[in-house]
C-alpha cells in the first residue's frame, strides 16, 4: 500500500483517492477534482469507430482516425474489395478513413475539413 501511494498517477484517480479515504479527511479532496475528464466535445460516425485522435489546440484542429471496429463487417469488405477474374473492376468499400476537422471560432463545434478513405 504504501509503494502505490507513492506513485502520482495512482493517487490522481478518483477510485485510489476514495479508497484511502481522502475525501473524508482532507478538505481540498472534496471538491470535484480538475484531473476528472470533462467531456467538451463529441464526434460521432455510423460507420466507423474512433481508434486514435490527435488535437492541436493551438490551430484548433483535430485528426481522427477511425476504422470499422465489427470483425465481421471487415471481414465483409474484405471479400467484397476482392476483385473476381470475370469482374472488370473490384468495388472500392473503406475500412477505415482518417478526417481532419477544425474548431469553429468560439464553440464546442467541429467542422470537417478533409476525408481520406
């Protein structure tokens, strides 16, 4: 217990800091904590899941990189890319797409810039 006390990113959760009992016996633990994640956006696609991300807040653009996360649906496009001897040419379904999205002025908005699939 006491080496996992010593470590700072164990005892910056909120799980490690109740467990210890923080909250009840030190008054700056009572608030919520600045650490929490906030959720100050959110980008949804029908077709693929977000798999990495990187934002630059000085620009205010964010790249995301999202792919079809169901194994069978890859598998599906998979087969379906393939191109069969008697076909003059193999249908072209992404698997994954990378987007570059820029924040608007002032807002908690993102508008796409560029798509690559």
């Amino acid at each position: 217990l006491s080496q996992i006390c010593q470590r700072r990113d164990v005892m910056n959760t909120a799980e490690a800091q109740a467990f210890v009992g923080l909250p009840e016996h030190v008054a700056d633990f009572r608030q919520p904590s600045s650490s929490e994640p906030v959720q100050t956006a959110e980008v949804q696609d029908p077709k693929f899941g977000v798999v990495d991300f990187a934002y630059d807040p000085t620009h205010g653009v964010l790249v995301l990189a999202a792919s079809d996360l169901s194994w069978s649906s890859r598998i599906d496009t998979k087969i379906i890319n393939l191109r069969l001897p008697w076909e003059q040419a193999a249908p072209a379904v992404p698997s994954s797409q990378m987007s570059i999205w820029r924040q608007a002025a002032g807002e908690l908005r993102f508008d796409l810039l560029a798509v690559s699939r």
